[in-house]
C-alpha cells in the first residue's frame, strides 16, 4: 500500500503515515471468537474425578472471560489406537466463547494435566457453528423423548 506524504511538518507526516497502514496494524480489537475443545480422559479415572477434571477446565475458561456454550459427555468410546497403551478414553467436549489468548492458556493446562490422553482444539466457522446448534438441537431432542 503506498501513500503520498506531503507534510510541512513532522507531526503532520506521522498523522498520514498512521493513516496509511493497513486497518488490523493500527486497531486493536477485542473479538469473540467460538472454539471447540474435545478431550480424551484416561479410563481407569472414576466418575467424580472426570467431573472433577472437566469443571477444573471449565472454571479456568470462565474465569479467564469466556463463555461456556455448551458442555457434552459422550462417554467411554474405544480409540482408534491405544493411547498410553489404553484402548478407550472418556470423551467430552466443550463448546465456548473466547479470546485468541484464552486458548493458548487452556492447552497448557490440559498438556499439565495427566488425566488428559490426548485434546484438540478448533475455532468455528459460520458452517461449523450452524452444524453445532443443530447437533445440540438433536440432542436435546432425544433427551426430551426419552423423559
């Protein structure tokens, strides 16, 4: 991007040469973005100490400004290969609202906990986001048909 600097003093040149650099160099702005985080527990963890971990996440996410969209436990699920020579794994995933930076702090905290196998975290699209509601959507379907 060029720009013409015609400045009769050097305040006047810094106030142009701010003008012309691209908009995401001179703004900061603070934006929501959703993210998705799925874990693997280990399988030999009883159900208080998966509820334990999950909540030790979820408070770190909240307490850090993020917004906690939705929460699922999709159970002991086999793995596709032996992880830690374990063939299964307690899944869970958390759907949640945050800044870039929040991330960076969750997977630090999973890497430092030895109850995760294995995790990955993603940021939604548009698309991503609209599946996710109809999933949850289905979701909450089926719990209310088998009430």
């Amino acid at each position: 991007m060029t720009c013409n600097l015609h400045a009769q003093n050097v305040f006047h040149s810094i106030e142009i040469t701010y003008f012309c650099r691209p908009f995401w160099t001179r703004t900061k702005l603070i934006t929501m973005r959703n993210y998705e985080t799925v874990f693997i527990l280990n399988p030999v963890l009883s159900d208080e100490q998966t509820k334990e971990a999950v909540s030790k996440f979820t408070a770190h996410l909240k307490s850090n400004g993020a917004e906690i969209v939705a929460e699922e436990s999709w159970g002991l699920k086999k793995l596709a290969y032996p992880i830690q020579k374990k063939k299964s794994g307690f899944y869970f995933l958390v759907e949640f609202k945050g800044d870039a930076n929040l991330t960076s702090g969750l997977e630090v905290l999973l890497k430092r906990d030895e109850r995760v196998m294995r995790f990955l975290t993603v940021a939604l699209d548009r698309d991503a986001l609209a599946y996710a509601g109809q999933r949850r959507e289905k979701l909450n379907a089926k719990s209310k048909e088998a009430k």
